[in-house]
C-alpha cells in the first residue's frame, strides 16, 4: 500500500509514492472438514487500511 506525498524542494512541489505497508491477502478462511466455510479480513489488511471487520 502506498501513500502520495508531496514536497517543495527548491521553489518546485514534487510528488513521491512513499510505501506505508504491505499485506499478502485480504481474506482468511476458516473450513473444517465437512463443514460450512467463513470468511475473514485478515488482520495485515485491517491494520493497513484502518477499517473494521465486516460483521
């Protein structure tokens, strides 16, 4: 995940893409075996992104 900042050097505004964290995946299951499967936002995601768990 990045971020855009922008910066005045010298009298001129540059923009940089500054990364802020990284996650591999948004969802995480939960099977059994022979059951029903339930999903969830992982945790890394969460962090990230600063939202709450779908309910």
């Amino acid at each position: 995940m990045t971020k855009i900042i922008k910066k005045k050097v010298a009298g001129k505004t540059i923009t940089e893409k500054v990364e802020i964290g990284r996650y591999d995946h948004v969802y995480e299951s939960t099977a059994a075996s022979g059951g029903p499967i339930f999903w969830k936002q992982s945790d890394d995601y969460l962090n990230l992104t600063k939202s709450k768990p779908y309910k």
